[in-house]
C-alpha cells in the first residue's frame, strides 16, 4: 500500500516532525506542503534538519493543493483545522494535530479556547481504553496533546484500577518546542536556556479538560487535575510528574500489578524496571514512552513518572501511530522506540 | 568589625560559592581555606572563577588551620561536621553547610542517613516563624538544605495562616551543581543537557523530613509531604512547584493577604505582582526568593512558587544570612537581590 | 561624588545589564529609565531580575527626560546615537553602547553601515595603547563592540609587540544575548539549544572593520582580519580564538613575556597560568577578561584565546569602566573580576 | 545478505551510537555486545535510549564472546584494539572506532600517542579522492577521528583543486560526547553548561596529525595545520570553522565549483545552498555533513564550515557506511540523511 500524504502546516516544528517521520515511513509518499506567511519559500531554509525534501516549495493552504491525497496531516493554529477539513472528502484521512475536535465537552471548549466547538473526532492515544477500536477505518483522527498524552498514559492505570481518589496533582517539565515557532519574548534562547519557569498555573493551560477528560474516562468517574505546566531549558521533551491519593487498602504490589497490565501489550510504552526512572534523553527523536511508578507509604500517594517527545508520541508520531492504526498497517509502521542519546 | 572567616572545603561548589559571597562582603576577611583531596592545589585551577583568590593554596582541613578565625564555613560531606565542630571553640561561630545539625528528631536523621544523629543546631532559614530570633548571637548554625528552602518559604505562610490541608504534594526541578562535583556518570555534560529526569522519587529524599520539620512547625500539626525532585539541565536553581489543598472557606484573596503579611518586611524574599510567575533566571547568583502563589478554584488548590539559587540562597548566600544575624550585622551585609540574567 | 545616571534603551540586554552594574556601583544613583515599544510598562515585568527596581516605569526617550543627569547611557539601535546625544548638554558624559562612535573611517561606517558617518568618539577600550588617556575627563565615549573587546585583547600585546605577521585569523564564539533581544526564529531556544552555527562569514560582519582598527593601531600597519562569528548554545560569554604567523625569531618565551608585560598593570585582565586555558564560565557576569596564549611551533603560528561576559566586559561593564575613568574614579568602582559559575 | 555484528565497548558513547544504527539496519543482526567494568550489566540500565536492546546483558571483551560474527566493532579505549583484532580471523570484518589504526607515518603515533604504531588500515572516509576503493571488499577499517572528519570533508576540495595555500587554520566546537565518558570534572554538566573553553591548543590535539596526513594527500604536498579543539555547551555535534589563504588568481566562482565538484555523488555531504551556513542542530543524529565556503576577498582566504553529528557521521554513522562498502552493500544502507530538530 502506498498512501499519499499532504501536510497542512509545514513550517513549523510539529509540521516538520510528521515529514521527519514519514520520510521514513515505507508506506508513505510525501505529496503537497502547505504553509501560510511561508508559502513559496524552500522547505530547505526553513527545515534545514529534512535534507532530502531540501528543495522542495511551501505552497499555500488551499484545498486544491491538498485534494489528491489519501491522508492529510493538519498541523495549523487552533481553531483554524474545521474549515480545511470540511473541504476535503470524506474518503480523505485528516489527522489533526491541533486542539480544534479533542474536547467532547463543547463548554469545556468554549471556556478554554473563547470560540465554537467545531465537534470531536476519535482520539489519536490508542493506548487508553477503547481508544484504539474507534481508531480503526476512522477518516477522522483528532491527535491529543503533548502533556495529555504523557499525563494520561503516566495515570490512567491507577484510575482504571480503581486505585486511586479522584484528585489528581501533576506538575510536568516541557522543552520549549512545545511552544512552536512563535516569536515571543520569553522563547528567546537567551531567556531560557539556564532558567526554569512555570506557565498557565491554577488550572489555566488549555490541556488541563483533556486530562480530565481522559482520567475520568479511565477512572469512571469526575477527576479533579491540579496541572502544573513548566517551561525547561531543552529544545524536547516532557517529563510528567503525575501524583494522585492512593485509595485504602492499596500496596506497592497492586500498583505494580496494575501498570504491568495496563502496557503489558503495548508497543511503544515501556514501564521501567524497578528503581529505573525515565529520562527525556531516552526518548530524544522517538515514539516511545518510558513510566515508572511508585508508591509512596509515607504520604500515601502513587507517583507515576512518564517521559516522552513531545514532538515525537506527544504530537507527530503519535499522529503517525494513528494513521497506521485508521489505515489498518501495523501499528509501529515507520516508527521507532530508539531515542538518540546522548 | 572585621571578621576573620576559613572555609573549610573550599574547592566544592558550596565553598567556592561561600567564597563568592565572602569577596565582595565588607565586613569578611578571608583566612584559611581547606580542602581534602585537594589540598596543596592553588584555587586558581579548582574554582577559576575567583580570581581574586587565584593564588590561594588550599590547606589540609585540620583543627590547627582552622583555629584562630571569628567564622569558620564547613561545606564537608554529610556526618563529618561534627568532629570538625567538636575542635573549634564556643567562641567560634561555626556555620554547617551540611545536613548533620538540621533535623530535630535523631530518628528521622537515622532513617534517612543511616548514622547517628549529631545534634540540632539553629536552623539557618530567618524567614520562618522564630527562626531569625534563634539565630541572633548563636554560635552555630545549620544551613537549610536547597530544597527546603525553596519549599518552606514557598509554603509556609498557607500553614501558618491556617489556610492549607496537611498534605503537601511538591515537584521540584534542581540545577546539576545541587548534586554537587562528584563524579557520577549522570551528571555528566551529554547525560544532562536536553534531559529532565526525577530522583529520590516516593520519599526517598533526604530533604523531605526536614520540610515536614519546616511545614508542621508553621502549621503547629503534622503534615505529609509527597517530594519529587528533578534534575534540570541548568547549573543552577530550584524551581519548587507546592500545592495543599485549601481548607474550606479559602479565597484567592485570603491566599493573596496570607503571603503579602509573611513576606512584607522579608529584604530577600519578593512575592511578584499577580499574574507574573518566577523564573529561576531572576534569581542567578542572588539570594533572593522569587514567590507567587495562585488558588485553583476548580481543583481546590493553593499551588505556590517559588525560585532560588540553590547555591545562594539554597546554600551559602543563606550561610551568609545566618552570619550576619548571629553576628550582629545588619542582615543584607554582602548580599544582593540582583540576579545575573539573562 | 555622586552622579546621577540615565539609561536611553532600559529594556533591552545591554540597558539590563548597565542597570545591573550601576546598583552596585557606590557613586551611581540611577534616574530616568527610557524605552521605546515599552514605554509605560514597569521594569519588574521586563527585567525581573533587577528586583530593586522592580517599581520603576520605563519613560520615552527624550531630551526632557534624559536632561539634569551627570551621566547617560545610550542602548540605542545602531544608527539612532547621535540624534540623542546631539541634544545633551556638552557637560554631559554620554556613553554609547551602540557602533555609531566606534569607526574612524567614514567610509568604513558606510559599507559596513549604509548610512551616513556620525563622528568617532574617545573609544572605551582602555587597555588599549594610549586608550586610557584619552578617556580622562572625556565627555563622550563609545563603548567597543563585544567581540572587538575580546579579540582586541587577545590579539593588541602580539602585534604592539611586532610578533605576528599582519594576518590574523580569528573564530569566536558568542552567547545569543550578544544578539539582542530581537524576536528572530533563529534566536528561538529550541532553534539554539544543542546547537553551534556561524553567520555573517568572509568578512560580513560588523565587527571586522573595528578589530581592523584597533590591532592595526597597535602594529602600527595594516591588518588583514578573517573573523567568523559562530552562536554558541549559552546565554553569555565570548570565547575568541585568534591566530597570527608568528615573525620570524619568536620564541614561546617570547610571546609569553610580551603578554606578561602588556597586561602587567590591568586590574581586569589576567593572563592565565601556563598550562591553564579560559572558560566564559569563569567570567560569567564579571568584568574579567581571561586570558592565554601559546605558541605552536610545528605550525608556526600564535594563538591567543580571551574569555570575556559579551554583555559585561563586552558592554555594560567595559562602560561603566570608562565612566569611572572619564569621571576620574578609580577605575574599578563597582565592578567585579569574581565571575558567578559553576 | 544477513551480517551477524558483535560490538566490543557497548557501554561508551561510541558503542551505543553503533548500536542506534545497527537497530536499524536491514542487514545486521546484532550479536555480542560487550563491556569492561560493565560487564554483566543489563544494556538497558547503561543505555537506556536503545529500548529494544534493554534486555541484553553485557560480556566480557573475549575472543570467544566475539567468535563467529562477521562483523566486529571496536569501541575501545585507544591502544586497546591491536590486541582484540589480532585474535580474530581474517574474514571477519573489523572496524576500529579507535585511533589505534588510522595514521601512516609512526613517529606521528609515538609523537602523540606515545606507544608503538600497531599499523594502518583503510580509512573509513570514503568521501576522500580514492578512499571508497580501498575500503572495498577490505576486511579492516580505521573510522577517523571525528574532528578529522569534519575537517577534512570541509577542506579536501579547496586543495583537491590546488585552490589554497598549504597553510590551514582551524578551529572547531564540539559537543561533550566526544570526550566520551569519562568522569573528568571538567565534562560535567555543571562545568559544562554556559560555557565555553578550549583544549590542545597549539598543536597539541591528537587529531592533529590526521588532518595533515588527509589534507596534504589531497594537496599533494605538506600541509601546516593550525587547529584549536573547543568544547560546546551541548551534548553532541561539530562546528568546524576551517580556513586557508586562497592562492593567486582564485575566485569566489572558482571556489564553489571545487566544492561542488567534490560533493557532487556524495549521498552524505549535502553543500547548502548559497547564503545558507551550516548549523550543528540540522545533522543531529544523522549521518549527513553539511558544508558552506565562502572566498574572503579582503583577507584573501577560503573559509570552508561544516557541521556533523560528532557520533554519527563522526564514529559510528561512518563507521557503518564504511561497512557497508566493505560487505559491498549500498553505501546509504541504514543510514539516514535526516536530522532531529529542532
């Protein structure tokens, strides 16, 4: 099979990541790239690290230049993936890389993203509960967020296992291209290398519904997040720490056990021999996910720890997983679980 | 009043950051500076950024070459102070950069170092509730740990205003000099850069006893504390992300006057304007404490923030503090709220 | 003595770290700061880490406003100078941290500029020959250009002492601060971090003409310069390497006596021990210029490496250094040679 | 074809670089790994990037453990692999990481190495006039070193064409992995961050002669090499900034054409289009070379920059097109042109 892939968006770094993995992906042949401001510039000068599409030319986002395709990958500012998906065919697989169909909550929308809820579309984390069936033959796939997929992977066992109270405590570290390409003041280089600082803090960041979106689907129940974003300085990268009230009765054993379950089948999460934590390095370029969890007798908490690329599994790899999966491939299809490290 | 001050382990990053401060400290003569498996070398070549101390030869740690000083600095690893302290005098004041003499409770150091417990000194964080008061005309002090620092003073004042349940969950991220010069395979330059990763995870910190002992001496009950440090890829600085629980009845506005009244006469510790968060950038090289608190509504939370130097404030510009104090000099003597940023 | 001290482009780098020095500097009281684009906003939010002047509000740069100070800084684009400076009174020291007073050839100013020559001001690189004394009482200065202070330093004892033949070949690196605050994607941290580029290369860049200048002063004949600037993932500091062919006769002895006697008597520049090679790390933040060279046989060639802060002895620092000298202070009023590291 | 590969030194840097490669190469299936002091640890705990690998468990370096394989990779300290080559057959390939085979001329190994010359083998550069032949069908390969790369892919053309003068000067940065490691206090992360430094200045690098031995057989005649080694705050990459006097009569014209001439049907060495300068981000785990030259009319030089993977293209990226041409695979097999970035 080979399936002709657009990308909306290709200019900036999640854009760049879908091209840097389907370049490589056997069953891909790399068609149109769009990008806006950058439209008719060399994809070389702007993607300098993609040398073998080095020549060729952003055009604009139109949906003639995106018809012809068997999948097209939507990496666009939010709230801007509904219009170009309406004028692709229902035949077409749109894999959107935006925020734009993740809520089913339209409020929980509206509150965090001050515009229309456009709907929600099956969700890219094929390893959460049931997600990977809907995937399956979708035409449709909305891909999670960075930090929701590496909080949501790092929790949902303790919830699907009944083992946790419903209030969860996370605080992650983010490398700053989860940011993008904007050109803000505070992504200076000079501003972050050597400086650690926090963001959207006391519930504000807009990932914080998707978590609880996806813990309380795990859990069967309402999930209280406390989320704590922050800015690290490393170009990749999110390491989660994700803590939640262990219910009465839990023991280092039961949560051991439930973890080792829950990704026991799965072949990109990788839960750590005991004693071993995750590091972002190890995961630097790939599609894996590292997860350790412990149990805390003392203050009576699990501590589950995920590291992922937020570029990688935390957006574009995850969106690739997904094609694979819509598409009916093997789900690793061009994917690896090889960090580069050092 | 001139005071003649030795530091003993003069060649790690406490001493050389003691050192630092000590320069530019008007009241502060620099006498005999030690070290173990350095002695005989010149500073110059171990902390080449003192330049006005390029010269110096460090000298075997013995009670002879530190006698005859008014303040004598132990940046010794843990469990060696004591002997060291034993040799000098009453008169001496004797300042520990160490953890031998912070925890009150001897089965708490037991536990967590795994040697008998030395003693308790004055502890070296003025900010706290009668901490300044114990600290005026001691002749020895404990220096707070880094982490303990960042925490207690991100924290304490929702305790001692009665505002936060006792149950504190804390995610940390550290600068590598936090682990000090020893030669370990992850601390390395290419293990570290582009890496964050977690350590001590589930209480096995040995910081945390000593923020239980801060938090529930503010809170006047027993708090559990759940700490997760991480490495961060910067040489220096803690960013201590603290989250409680609110009591019932707690407002933003009840969070806001709680950290306004701790702070208002505090010379080093700056709650920041709302809506602005820290960054440990602000604070290189200074010993200040970047502070900023918010109340999560929707999750119940109080989440504080604070930034340091761990070197600094988290060690010898706090080492500094408590001299000035317990000698009697004004207590910003030598000692800067201007970081060094970007 | 107390001068009272305006700063014209408070919210960038350079104004930053004027700001920075100037606090600590016992004669300097600051008064008006000016800002552009961020005029009305509070420095606390632009500069937070100069936390003593948090409250102040940044002003327009006008004449009004920069009037009834002893002394002002300009950190001014390139190019706007002289307009500012011409409406100060002539008792009035004015200290350009931009290139507009650099260059004494006009036609120099031009190609590399494109603009119209505005005049050549007493130059403020006092280690240079003959540079200190025409700084003395001077009312206007023109602050080097980062890597012409780095590199003039390392490179002036070899050709004032007729060692090296007139072909220098020069490659430094420089922290992005040296590129200012301006929002351009390549000085994005992601675009920076884990990575080393070279820009305006073959003699493109601003700085050439200036080194040109200045070893050329020194040798008494025309300089051929080949400098390539190359980004350096951090946010401060300027490593220079610069090579020359040796002339004929030159010994290692020779080389390293003239550089003994040409920083004999300069309170901030040391020429390291043999054997011992510069680190910004060491001068991160001081006004220190650190210093080493050898002479390699086989190739015949001297190679001189500085280490200079680009925004300290580069900039702020080598200003507030030529304020002291052309106010008749000692020299080294407020300034330090004690770098912060690790 | 399916090639049977053990790697001898599979703990280090170099090891697991190999290693990340082999995983993905569709002809080798990867044998014995072995260890020194690591001996009987799991991979996964010493490199825990390699996922796939985390399982296996080191051995010893033994002829038996590295009996029957066709291909063997040395990644040894240097001076060690004579004596493993020695003990394995003749049609067995190996290729040695080290420095042990890669210099012609003796006295240039004692001189620098201080041990006898244990030989010379074919040099794994085959982008080099008439290396790609020798290393054909050969059953030993000497990898160069990685500053020798970079060097000399940026400089061979220049005097290929008879276009320079034989005077090179030469300085580069390089992230830490290069040094390996090593525990050395000077790489660790806390030294290493923010700052800049050089070492083996003034001829005193061991890549040295390397360079010389390459860039004078391209030449044809004695070549001087100037060559400064700094180490770059980043964890992998080299910026080689490489510069000689251009000889009578060459023109910026005359300069491209050489280098495009060169690099032509190389599959690896990508020559950036005009106006665009290398950067080391774009080759991060690739094994790609990215080259840029420019002629400096004023100073009348040539400068040639190229960036590389220090690891990849450097070690073990050419180490494995190396065995590609020796078992006459397709040279590109495995690898990849394609940078992680940002």
């Amino acid at each position: 099979m080979t399936v002709r892939v657009a990308v909306a968006g290709a200019s900036g770094y999640a854009g760049g990541e879908v091209l840097r993995l389907l370049l490589v992906h056997p069953e891909a042949e790399i068609g149109a790239l769009t990008g806006h401001s950058n439209a008719g510039q060399r994809l070389g000068a702007l993607q300098p690290h993609l040398l073998p599409l080095a020549g060729r030319v952003l055009e604009e986002t139109t949906p003639e230049v995106l018809a012809g395709h068997d999948v097209v990958f939507l990496a666009l500012p939010h709230g801007q993936s509904a219009a170009v998906a309406e004028q692709l065919g229902e035949d077409v697989l749109v894999i959107d890389m935006g925020a734009d169909f993740r809520l089913k909550d339209a409020s929980d929308w509206e509150r965090f993203y001050d515009s229309p809820h456009a709907g929600t579309w099956p969700y890219g984390l094929p390893e959460l509960p049931g997600a990977r069936a809907a995937l399956e033959g979708s035409k449709r796939v909305a891909v999670p967020g960075c930090y929701p997929t590496a909080v949501s992977l790092a929790l949902f066992p303790a919830y699907a296992a009944a083992l946790a109270e419903p209030e969860a405590v996370i605080v992650a570290a983010s490398g700053t291209s989860g940011a993008g390409k904007a050109l803000k003041p505070h992504l200076l280089g000079s501003e972050v290398m050597g400086s650690m600082s926090p963001y959207g803090v006391g519930g504000g960041h807009r990932h914080t519904p998707e978590m609880i979106q996806n813990l309380g689907a795990a859990a069967g129940e309402r999930i209280s997040v406390s989320f704590t974003p922050t800015l690290a300085p490393m170009p990749r990268g999110i390491l989660a720490t994700c803590t939640a009230k262990a219910k009465p009765g839990v023991t280092a054993e039961s949560v051991r056990a439930a973890y080792e379950k829950a990704f026991a089948d799965e072949p990109f999460v990788h839960l750590l021999p005991e004693g071993q934590w995750p590091a972002t390095a190890s995961v630097y370029g790939s599609n894996a996910v590292a997860v350790q969890v412990a149990y805390d007798e003392a203050a009576g908490r699990i501590i589950a720890i995920s590291a992922i690329d937020n570029l990688t599994k935390g957006t574009a790899g995850g969106a690739v997983q997904s094609m694979n999966i819509a598409l009916g491939l093997d789900e690793t299809t061009g994917l690896t679980t090889i960090g580069v490290a050092p």
